[in-house]
C-alpha cells in the first residue's frame, strides 16, 4: 500500500514511506469481488496501510467476508484500521494479528513501556476472540498470545544491514508456518526467523531455506506468566 524508499551507509537505514495510489469503493468492490473464490481453509493476508481514499472500515469488512468463506486470516496493519478490524464481532475477526508495539499503544490508547505491559494488552486482545496474538518488538523479539501460553521468542544480537521489510517478512514466516500446519512455539520461531534474515539482507529476498531453518533452531522461548 506504501512504497518505501531506503539507503544503506554504516549500517543505518533511511525509510521513506510513500502514499499509495488513491482508490475508492469501486477498486475495493472489486478487489472483494477477486476474494470471492476464496474457500475454507485457504490463507489471506490482509497487511498494509490503507489506501488514500478508501474508509477506514476496508480491512473490517473484507475480515467479515474472508471469515464467512472460511478462510484464515492474518492481519498486519494499524490505526484506525486495525482498530475498526478488531471492532468487528467475534465470528468476524481475524484469526491472527501482528502488531508492533506502537501499533498495539495506539489501538489500546496508553503507553506500554514494559514487556510486562506489552504482555497484559496483548492478552487483552486475544480475549476479544482472536486465537493468536504476535507483537514485534524489534530488538527483544516477538511476543506470542494464544488462549494456551505467552511467550517471548528471542534470538542472539544481531547486526542487520537494513531494517526495511523484517515486520512484511515476519508476517510472511507466520502465513508459511501456518500452511505447514506449525505448532504455536515453531510458528513463532519461524517468524521470527524470517524477520532475522530479513535484517541480514537489503531488498526483498531472504536467504536459502536452510539459513531460515538454523535461525529458527537459535530462537529461544521463554514462557510469561498470563495477567
């Protein structure tokens, strides 16, 4: 939905975030008219910013059509979007939401400086109905809620050459584990590993299969007490 502009020199990033092409409800009854051959059991991504001109209820509804088909859905978005997603009722939401941190304080309204905070609003969340929460949180990892467990996945320092792209590839780790039928603890490690490559790499391709497989068997998990 956004374009994105980056430079790399001594290992910083400059990000230039672009507005897409402005669409209407024509181009989304269309893109839902696409959606209809979605069948149960097949995966959708919604991820992205909105559009200029589409409401601010698109996600939302294109959620309640995908969930009606069957379908799983992954969501990655946030302000007024994912807030109007996550207002749907409970047969409508998503199966699962990826937030960053920011993203999560903007749809609960109120800082959340310590895991322990991050933890508490994303339990909060997957009570609504949701049967899997992950929050980025950049440096320390990611953070798993499901109605089972907490937990906290995290990986050795890393020194990446761009960070563009590691939340687009840790959604992508999450919808890839999902087709293979992953447990909660390896769909997290997955994700995770995927963001990490990203980080190692600049431009849009992660690495071999087999380097994605030795980050993921790096990840550590750490289970947190529910609120």
């Amino acid at each position: 939905m956004s374009g994105a502009l980056h430079t790399v020199t001594a290992g910083d990033t400059t990000d230039i975030n672009l507005p897409g092409p402005a669409v209407g409800e024509a181009e989304l009854a269309a893109l839902a008219a696409r959606l209809a051959g979605i069948a149960a059991g097949d995966i959708a991504v919604l991820a992205g910013s909105l559009p200029p001109g589409l409401p601010a209820d698109a996600w939302a509804r294109l959620c309640r059509q995908l969930k009606r088909q069957g379908a799983w859905v992954l969501l990655d978005s946030s302000g007024p979007a994912l807030a109007a997603a996550l207002a749907n009722p409970s047969p409508a939401l998503p199966d699962c939401v990826k937030p960053n941190r920011e993203e999560l304080e903007q749809w609960a309204g109120r800082e959340l400086p310590t895991l322990s905070d991050v933890a508490q609003c994303a339990q909060a969340l997957q009570k609504l109905g949701i049967d899997r929460v992950i929050v980025s949180l950049g440096e320390q990892g990611a953070l798993l809620v499901d109605s089972q467990q907490t937990l906290l996945a995290s990986l050795p320092p890393q020194r990446p050459l761009s960070t563009v792209g590691a939340g687009d590839a840790l959604v992508a780790g999450l919808a890839a584990a999902r087709h293979q039928a992953l447990g909660a603890e390896d769909s997290l490690r997955q994700a995770v590993a995927f963001a990490a490559a990203k980080l190692q790499r600049v431009g849009p391709h992660l690495p071999p299969p087999q380097h994605i497989q030795a980050l993921a068997a790096a990840v550590s998990l750490k289970k947190l007490e529910a609120a």
